[in-house]
C-alpha cells in the first residue's frame, strides 16, 4: 500500500459502529470532515463533533445509507461481519474508499489502512503496520511524540526563513545551505524546546551571521 495524505475538507465520513473503534475513527476525520455515525447504539465515549444517527441497518440497507449520505469514505467497524461485508461491498460498488476495522492485514482494491500518527503542526508523521501489528503502530507513535516535540515550530522557522531569504535576494543554493544548517542544529532544536529562543529571534539570528559573513568577504 502507498501512503498518500488525503484532504477530507467539506466531505463526508460514514461510520458504521458505535464502540471504541467506531469513536476512535470518528475523532479522527471529524477534524475536517462531517462523520456520520451509525449505530444502534454508542459507547460512553468522545466522538467529537460526529452527528450519532441511532439506527440498527441490516445489511441489504447499507447501501441505502451511501446513497443517502455520498460519503468519501466509509468506515465498517461493527460487530456483525454481515454487515461489515455489506459495507465493504456497496462502498467497492460504489467505487467509495473504505475501512474495515474488522480485518488485519486482509486488504482488497480501494480499502485504506488509517495510520496511527503524531502531529505537531504542520508536520504529520504516521506509522502503519498494514493492520497486523497495532501494539507496534501505537509503540512507535509515542516514541516519536518526544523525537518530533517542536518539529512544527521548526518546519514553521525554516518556511519563514526560506521566504526572507528570498526576498532578500539570497542565491537558492545558499538559501538551500542556510536553512539546512538551521535544522540541523540541536542548538536551534533546544532553543525552541526550552523556550530561549523563538521563530522571529531565530531569523534575525541567521540573517545577522549572513549579512556580516557577506560582509567579510567583500
């Protein structure tokens, strides 16, 4: 399977299943989709901002709910493999991404594996293990979340910093040179760790050096 990051703005997730996966996968997409969550009933947890549509479907009325509904993705994560079937058939038919939660490491045409991930904004890091080890996904998640702390207030840093340099006139391969030095530099990294030292502070740091370095070689 490629990974692919997929944006779910103004779309519809459809989620068959109200139990710990089905809250889980909702939390997940309503973060820029609209997730729909169908079930006959829901388990005493977050599902963020999903609309929960009290409903026990058999599954010659799946279809019924795609069609309905026209999600992008739909996600079959209840308890009833007949269903599960059902959801997974009528979204193939329909030529709609799916999800079954149900199945590890079992993948057909057009199914997707929603990665366990680690977010510090912009940067997104996800582990998939293709669905047969999840224990490994969630070990390797949290591993990361310490390795990748500030790694959004870097990606940040060097975004800014590539555009003043270029303002500036900077030559694309220096600019190039410059902005990996930055994130190579476990000086810059523990400044944004610790506070010291912030994105603008950072620029005006960098911009200082090459402006004298400049300066001394005319």
């Amino acid at each position: 399977m490629i990974p692919l990051a997929h944006d779910f703005t103004g779309t519809t997730v459809l989620v068959f299943g109200g139990g710990p996966v089905g809250s889980r996968k909702a939390r997940r997409f309503a973060r820029e989709a609209d997730v729909i969550v169908v079930s006959p009933t829901f388990v005493d947890r977050d599902f963020g901002t999903a609309e929960l549509i009290r409903a026990a479907p058999t599954p010659t009325e799946v279809d019924g709910w795609l069609k309905r509904t026209d999600p992008a993705l739909v996600v079959a994560a209840t308890d009833d493999e007949a269903v599960n079937d059902a959801v997974a058939t009528a979204a193939r038919d329909r030529g709609i991404l799916r999800n079954r939660a149900d199945r590890a490491g079992e993948r057909d045409p057009g199914s997707v594996v929603v990665p366990a991930t680690v977010r510090d904004e912009p940067v997104v890091v996800s582990i998939a293990t293709g669905g047969t080890a999840p224990a490994l996904s969630k070990y390797l998640r949290q591993e990361f979340e310490e390795t990748l702390s500030e790694a959004g207030s870097m990606a940040t840093l060097c975004g800014q910093l590539r555009t003043e340099l270029k303002s500036r006139g900077v030559d694309p391969n220096r600019r190039h040179e410059i902005v990996t030095s930055v994130v190579s530099s476990s000086d810059v990294w523990t400044a944004l760790r610790t506070g010291t030292s912030n994105c603008p502070q950072v620029i005006e740091d960098v911009l200082d050096a090459e402006l004298s370095a400049g300066g001394d070689q005319q």
